[in-house]
C-alpha cells in the first residue's frame, strides 16, 4: 500500500483531476504540482472559471451543443446557412468541424450512436429532434458526419431511412486516403473506401 505524501485536499485534486480524459494518476500528479506551485497565476482563475462553467454551460436545446447562452452562438448566428444541417455524433465532433472551418452551417448532435450491444437505441440519441428540423422548410441538406465505425455506420443508415418522407438531400462525409497519406500505411477498409469513392481528376 503506497503512503500519503500530501493532505486529502490534494489527494481529492489529484484523484479528480485522474478522472481527465488523457490524464492517467501520474499525469494528474504532475498537473496538480504544477497548478500549487502557481496558485496565484494558474490555481485561483482556473477556480473561479470552472465555477462559472458550473453555473452557466448548458446544453442548446436547439442543436445540442455546449455554450453559456441558449440557443447557443453557432445557432443565433445569421451569417449560418440554414439550408445545411451538419450532423454530428459528439460535442467534440462539432469543435472538430469548427476548427476546420470549412462550413458555415448549421448543427445537430445526437449524444452518440446506436449501439444495441451498449444498450443506447433511438429513445437515448436527439434523432426524433434531427427528423423535425429536417421537415423545417428552410432545411435543404442533411451532412451525415458520423464517424466510419460499425455503430456509426449504422445510426447513419438508420436516419437515412427516417428522412426518406422529408425534402432534403441526405449526403455524408467522404471516406478514404486522407491528405498527406502514404498508401503503404493505410488498412485495407480505408483503401477500398477510397476506391469505391473514387472522383474525376
């Protein structure tokens, strides 16, 4: 059994702050260390903007994503094309799409994907939501940017299924070589996407 080095205040730090996704025990030690060493600096506005994120970040109840306003900026934003629906599995998946910054459209994000294994069928994902905002006129397109696994894959077939009654064009994201790939290293699911998704030159 390891000895306690510090005081329960820091131990429960270090414990929460394991609980990071990328941050392991020893991650969270050197982190916790580094944030006491610069209390004044990093510590104390770090404090006061996690408690402010406590009280104020919600979730649109628009598209799903997280911000302090509802709806959220992307969906109060004019300049969005509202013809175009993005639809995403994740928050993360969202900021992803943003970061890129090749569209100015609008989003939806289901809270995951259909997983029977897992437990998680339509009632548990915003699906219901995405099929009533593609019957909004204004709506002409469905981006289907779901992630190429099996589940993610299905989910899309699924809500493709849904919006046949709706009058929209349903698309979804390019599969293959991705910009800068070496063929050599590729998995063969990703060359054969490649293949089959092939375009003029």
């Amino acid at each position: 059994m390891s000895k306690r080095v510090a005081g329960p205040e820091i131990e429960r730090l270090i414990q929460l702050l394991a609980k990071v996704p990328g941050l392991g025990p020893r991650s969270a030690r050197r982190a916790a260390l580094h944030m006491i060493k610069k209390k004044e600096q990093l510590m104390g506005p770090l404090a006061a903007a996690m408690a402010d994120a406590v009280d104020l970040v919600g979730v649109c109840t628009v598209c799903g994503n997280v911000d302090t306003v509802d709806p959220c900026t992307i969906c109060q934003d004019p300049r969005r094309d509202a013809a175009t629906l993005i639809v995403v599995e994740d928050v993360a998946d969202l900021w992803a799409l943003e970061r890129a910054g090749t569209m100015n459209a609008l989003y939806h994000v289901l809270g995951g994907t259909l997983s029977p294994l897992d437990g998680i069928g339509p009632g548990d994902l915003t699906i219901e939501a995405l099929v009533s905002r593609a019957h909004d006129p204004a709506v002409s397109e469905i981006i289907l940017a779901l992630n190429a696994t099996v589940d993610g894959q299905t989910t899309a077939h699924y809500i493709t299924d849904l919006l046949r009654g709706a009058n929209v064009k349903v698309t979804r994201l390019a599969h293959g070589v991705p910009v800068g790939g070496e063929l050599d290293y590729l998995d063969e699911g990703t060359l054969s996407a490649a293949i089959r998704q092939r375009t003029l030159f």
